[in-house]
C-alpha cells in the first residue's frame, strides 16, 4: 500500500479532487474538513505527509500545524495557502512546515512537491526548536550556555562583566535601559561606585562588538541611558 496522507482542506471540491488525485498515484488518502478534525485524524493513525489548508474555519491551518509540531512529531506537513497570505506562508515555515503551494496550483507540481517532502523526511526528521538560552539580534548573538558571544558569526572575546552587561541588553532588545538599571543588573545592589562605570564598560563592549565603519548597536539615550537598537534608516 502507498503511503499515507491525511488532506486537511475545508472546500470539499478541492479535497475531492485532491483524494482522487493521490488515490490515482497510489497514496491512501484520507480527508478532514475542519482543522478540529484533522488533529485528531492525525492523533489517532501514522501519517507519511500532512496537506493542510492554512484557511480553515474554527481552528485555522497554522494552529493546526502548532499542535501537530508541538508533539515533536516530524511527519512533513505541505501548507496551501492563497496568494495573499505571505505572512502566514513564512509563519507556517517557521514552525515547521516543510513546503507548501499557492492556490490554484497545478496537481503536477503538489505531486512533485509531496514525493519530495516523503522522501525527505524518510532520510532526516528534523524539527525547529526555539532555543531559549539563544538570544539574537540583528547578526548578534549571546549563547547563554557556552557564553558565546558572535557578531556575522565571528566570536568575540569578552570579560565576564563585559558579557553580563551585553548579555542584560540583549534581553531587553529596543528597550531603553537606565545608567541605574544596567548597575544594578550587572554589578548588584552593593556596588557603590558611580554610574559612569556604565559608560566606560558600554566603551569596552562596543568597540569588541560593533563594526568600525557603521553605527554602533548599543545606542545612546541622551539624558536617560542606553538601548540595544538598529539605527533606523
Ligand atoms: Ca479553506
């Protein structure tokens, strides 16, 4: 027997055609109508690829596909999207979707694009996930783990303080942060020294961390403090 695929579409004209479509090639197919439904078609059997309408009525197509992921399962899931729904489209392939196809499509192309998706998922399951010691910002990044600082992927080398002061800013990206607010969160409550400290260390991590020829990423505030922000254009 082919394999199997579960039709996750609303139209029932268009799950119609697309059953008899894949049955044609040999898959065993079968539909749910709302998205509700489809989850728990895809609970209760194995599915070699998920075809999923992202407008779905009740729970939409991208709920869907969270739940589907969420049980770190990696069956390939192919998204049909209207052509208007850009956002969604790049949304779906960041939670995990493997492919999808813009209605109206041509059965041609979905039939190349689900041979495709089947046969790599057989090779490698591989699933996004969201690592939380991660923190990144325009091409910077602090790995909390290993402390690994990279700017474009280069490491840089900073001292425990430098880091923990970079490290406080890119917890709170775009967000304006007091001369006090950076002391107390990188040096504690008990250092007594004046604010200015901040200034000469935010000196030190800027000149590790930005490129010589172009805005720094740790912006000025005058008059308040400093902010994790992209200059804007
Ligand atoms: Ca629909």
């Amino acid at each position: 027997m082919g394999e199997h695929i579960l039709i996750v579409e609303d139209e029932e004209s268009i799950a119609r055609v697309l059953q008899l479509e894949l049955e044609f090639e040999g898959y065993s197919v079968d539909i749910a109508y709302t998205g509700t439904d489809g989850l728990i078609k895809f609970r209760e059997s194995d599915w070699d690829l998920v075809l999923l309408d992202l407008m779905l009525p009740g729970m939409n197509g991208l709920d869907v596909l969270r739940r589907i992921r969420a049980t770190r399962c990696g069956t390939p899931v192919i998204l049909m999207t209207a052509k208007s729904d850009v956002e969604d489209k790049v949304t779906g392939l960041d939670l995990g979707a493997n492919d999808y196809v813009t209605k109206p499509f041509e059965i041609d192309e979905l039939l190349a694009r689900i041979r495709s998706a089947i046969r790599t998922s057989q090779k490698k399951v591989e699933i996004p996930v969201k690592d939380e010691f991660l923190h990144e910002f325009a091409d910077l990044s602090v790995q909390e783990q290993s402390r690994e600082v990279k700017r474009n992927g280069k490491l840089i080398d900073l001292t425990p303080r430098e880091y923990d002061l970079l490290l406080h800013l890119i917890r709170h990206p775009n967000q304006v942060l007091s001369r006090e607010q950076l002391l107390d969160a990188v040096w504690g409550f008990d250092y007594y020294g004046d604010t200015n400290v901040v200034d000469v260390y935010i000196r030190y991590v800027r000149k590790k961390i930005d490129h010589p020829d172009e805005p720094s990423l740790i912006q000025t505030v005058r008059g308040v403090g400093y902010a994790l922000k992209e200059t804007s254009l």
